[in-house]
C-alpha cells in the first residue's frame, strides 16, 4: 500500500462549491504539507502542519483552509471553488528524524472547476 | 528567501544521449537540495538529494547531480538518456529559515526521442 494516500484522484466541481481534499499517511511522520502544482510555475506550498496542533500558511493560502484531525490526516478545503482554483494538488509529509526532512509525496488530486 | 531557477522549460534528447538539466539556487544558509520526477500522472518521486559532505550526490535510475557552491548550481545529469526518463523533474531547495518547507523550480520535461 501506498504511504501517502490522496482522496479524491480527480474531482470536478462548480464555481461556489465547497470541497474537500484529504490525504492519509503511514510513515509516522510529523509534518504535513499541502502543494498546489499549475504548469510553468512548478509547486507551490498552501499550508503545512508541523504536528496536529500547528497549522501554518503557506505562500499562497488564500482561499484554502486546512485541518489536522490526526497526526496521519492533513485535509484541505476549499471553501468557495473558483475556476482558478484549477490545479494538481499534492500532499507531502516529511521526517524529523533527518537534518534535512526529505519530503514524500502522495499520487495527487486533479482538480477542474467550472 | 529562497529561490530556485531551473534554465529550460523543456528539454529533447535523442536515446542514449546525455541528460543535462540545470538548476540554480539562491540561499543565505548552507542549502539542502533536492531532484524529484515526476511521471505523466504520477505523483513526485525522490531522485536524489544533497544534504553535506560528497558534492557529487548519485540517485536512481543512474542519474547524478552535482553540488557546486562557487556556481550556486546542482545540475542533474545521466550519461545515457533512455526512453523511460521521459517526465518531469524539479529541483527544489530548503534550509535556514525554510528549515522543513521546500522551494521549487518550475520544473523541466524531458522528452526523449528514438
């Protein structure tokens, strides 16, 4: 099994719709990340949580939001979905337990609002 | 602040010749680097990653990158390109104080031809 799981793989949605995306891990890490990947601007960090009770803004949170439930679930909303919303989403988690915290990444979720 | 530039938005090389995708960086601190690859609708991958000590770091699938401090670079290379290296990679950079958060590059794809 996959050690960063992503749900949904793909989503379709309208413009004002909430969602959510979650992602799950089993490698026992501290720290969650969520990414936003558009082409041509590679990743860009939207919120990470360096344990259950920190959650910090990344360099593009608005419109986002983010929720902990566990040390394994990192989940993230959108609350109001516009079409620039339009993107390939990832979750990474990374070790503590490393100098330098070598991140690992879920499969995606790709996600289209009309 | 952090930043990494990766010098080409694409890349085309014919089977077995050399893969060259360059990446420079900028960084106040001593930096962690990292290539990831990413495969048509696959999540991002570890290549290889330089933390200290051997400037000369190898990875899977026979890629190699070198740490060069004078030249702020961590070029990637392999010798011999093979159909299978057809993807996208990023570099990506982190350390001081983005201690645990990576910063990406806009990423290459690499196209190889028969």
């Amino acid at each position: 099994d996959a050690d960063v799981t992503q749900t949904p793989r793909n989503r379709i949605t309208k413009t004002g719709k909430r969602i959510m995306l979650e992602c799950s891990q089993t490698k026992g890490h501290d720290r969650m990340y969520w990414y936003r990947q558009d082409p041509g601007l590679g990743l860009r960090l939207i919120y990470y949580s360096f344990d259950v009770k920190d959650i910090n803004k990344g360099e593009i949170s608005d419109g986002y939001s983010v929720s902990r439930q566990a040390q394994a679930k990192f989940s993230l909303s959108l609350e109001s979905a516009i079409p620039n919303q339009t993107a390939l989403y990832f979750c990474a988690t990374s070790d503590l337990q490393t100098p330098e915290e070598t991140q690992y990444f879920g499969p995606g979720t790709r996600l289209l609002v009309l | 602040a952090q930043s990494v530039t990766q010098l080409g938005s694409h890349v085309s090389v014919s089977e077995g010749a050399l893969v060259l995708l360059r990446c420079n960086y900028s960084s106040s601190v001593p930096p962690y680097l990292f290539w990831y690859v990413q495969y048509p609708n696959q999540g991002l991958q570890l290549l290889l990653k330089y933390t200290t000590g051997a400037t000369l770091v190898k990875g899977i699938n026979g890629f190699e990158a070198e740490f060069k401090k004078s030249e702020t670079s961590f070029h990637l290379t392999k010798p011999s390109a093979h159909m299978s290296d057809a993807a996208e990679y990023f570099c990506a950079v982190s350390g001081g104080t983005s201690y645990g958060k990576l910063t990406f590059g806009q990423g290459t794809i690499l196209t190889v031809h028969p």
